[in-house]
C-alpha cells in the first residue's frame, strides 16, 4: 500500500496541473477574443490615390450631409411642407445623415489618416447601427410608397388617413421593427472565435465580412443576418412593387392622359430612391454570400455605392422633382 500511494498522489497533482492548464488557455483564450484588432480596407491597388479618393469621399460626405440637412430644416421651419409625403422624405433624409455619421470616421479615417485598426467591440457597434439603419431605411420606403398609394388612389380622403398621429407610429413601428431584429447579430458576432486574417475588404464593418474570419463554426447563428434581411427587405420590396402595380392599375383607369402622367410624376422620385437603395444592397448581399469567387475590387465597388450614393442622390432628386421644396431651398439660398 506504500508504494501505491505515492503514485495516486502523483496522479492527483497531475490532474490538477491538467485542469490549471485548461483554465490557462481559457482565459489566453478569452482574452485574445477581447483584444482582437481589425483592420480595415481601402480600394486594392490603389494605394498611391488615396490622398484623392479621400478628398472625393471627403467632398461626397459632406454634400449628402449638408443635402440632408438642408432637407430636414426646410421641412421642420416651413408650415407648408407639413404633409404626409414631406414627413417621410424627413424620416429618409435623417436614416441617410445616421448611415453617414456612422461610416464617416473609418472611412475618412482610412483614406485620410491611414487609420486600419477597429477594436472588435467598435467594430461589432458599427455592425449594429449600419443595420438598424439600413432596416429602418426600408421600412420608411415601404411607408412612403404605401403614402403614394394613398394620395393617388384615394386623394380626397389623404389627409384623413394618413394623420400626424398614425404617421409619427408608422414611424415608430418600422424603428422598433429594425431595433428588434438587428439586437441579436453583434451578440452572435461576439460568440464566435477569431483566429483567422484579421483584414477586412470594407471601410467599414460590415456583418457578412466579419463572418468570414471566423474559426469557430457558425452555423444558424452565422446566417441569422441574411435571415433578418430575408424577412425585412426581402418583403417590403415586394410590397413597395404590389403598391407600385396598384398604383398603376389607378393611374391607367384616369380619363385624362394629361392627369395619369401628373400622378406618375409624384412617384418618380420614391421610385429612383427605391432603386438607389434596394439594387446596390441585393447585389452585395448576394456575390458576398453565394459568388465566394467574385472579385473584391466589385464587392468593395457595390458597397461604397450602397453606402454613398443613396444619401446623395436622394436630396437631389426629391428636390428636382418638387416644385414646392424646390421652391423653399431656392428662397433659402438667394436670401
């Protein structure tokens, strides 16, 4: 029995030097994961322009900014532009100033300064408010679409459907919706390990390219994204073109040829903000998840599009299109 002992407390110390060791590399582990830095990417092989990308960027932001801006404040200062449709054009101008200020400091920051790092956390907010954004972006366009709906098929009684009250918890209804579903995402990001390149192909962070750098396997928490963007954008754009057929099943019943083309015009600028936000989305979505072979150059290309060209393109075209804002912000800019 002597000599057994020895032995057994041989055994004992081993095992508890086994289960020390695990704890040890437990908490390596845990602490990799919370100091992991991301760095950040510009246009491939363009290192050399960056000093002009960074001034056209620059220039960009602060057109789509001041644009925005300028939208918000006519329509808030001036009694007239009260209306259902202008109440929405100022939920989409300030989801665009929210996109802005939310991608402004990497991107700038990369182009300008050459600044890479992004600690993971900063990384995985910026990932939480670019979707809350962009799913609250979609709900206020299947909002203002419904909106132009109302005014054509049923203009005598627009006013009385579409209230201050009712508009201010549509608006509501699409934030919470988009708080709601985005909530989860960083919380999966945060559970999967990280040990792969750390290099994103983005200025910013972005959830599907985040995705590829983890080890860990991610299963139906990796595709939660592309589920909330199935089940959000993937069916307010069929509304938004179910309300655009019934729009034209109203338009081709008018008598007059003058009229139906009069209503259709109050549409061409949703419809182009449709466009400017829904093909550029789609089609990052779809190479990023399903073309693994697609080039990066296109990726990186569609994603400064998707990001940029919406809240810049938006405040020109409503104001082209709107004789009665139109009209204010040229007042504004002559006094």
């Amino acid at each position: 029995m002597d000599h057994i002992r020895p032995q057994v407390e041989r055994g004992k110390k081993s095992s508890k030097l086994l289960v020390s060791a695990r704890h040890m590399k437990s908490d390596v582990n845990d602490t990799t994961f919370s100091h992991v830095i991301f760095l950040l990417s510009g246009i491939p092989g363009q290192e050399d322009f960056h000093l002009w990308i960074s001034i056209a960027f620059g220039l960009i932001y602060a057109i789509a900014i001041v644009g925005n801006s300028v939208i918000l404040v006519i329509i808030k200062t001036e009694p007239s532009l009260h209306e259902p449709m202008y109440i929405f054009l100022s939920m989409l101008a300030l989801t665009d100033l929210g996109f802005l200020i939310a991608t402004m400091p990497t991107t700038l920051g990369l182009y300008f300064f050459n600044f890479r790092e992004i600690n993971l956390h900063v990384c995985f907010l910026q990932v939480y408010f670019v979707g809350f954004l962009l799913y609250t972006e979609s709900g206020v366009l299947l909002l203002m679409a419904f909106d132009r709906f109302i005014a054509i098929s049923n203009p005598l009684r627009y006013g009385s459907i579409l209230t201050l009250p009712r508009i201010a918890k549509m608006g509501l209804v699409s934030v919470i919706r988009a708080l709601t579903v985005v909530i989860p995402l960083p919380v999966f990001l945060k559970q999967f390990q990280y040990c792969r390149s750390n290099v994103l192909i983005f200025s910013y962070c972005r959830n599907e390219d985040i995705l590829k750098l983890a080890c860990s396997e991610v299963g139906l928490r990796g595709m939660y994204g592309l589920i909330i963007k199935v089940l959000t954008m993937g069916l307010d754009f069929p509304l938004i073109f179910f309300s655009y057929v019934m729009i034209l099943k109203t338009v081709l019943s008018i008598a007059s040829q003058a009229e139906s083309l009069r209503a259709l015009n109050t549409c061409v600028s949703h419809f182009c903000a449709v466009l400017l936000f829904y093909t550029p989305e789609f089609s990052l979505s779809v190479i990023s998840r399903f073309l693994k072979d697609a080039s990066p150059f296109l990726r990186i290309i569609l994603s400064y599009v998707s990001l940029l060209v919406p809240p810049l393109m938006n405040p020109i075209v409503y104001s082209v299109k709107s004789k009665p804002l139109r009209a204010r912000i040229i007042k504004v800019f002559t006094k």
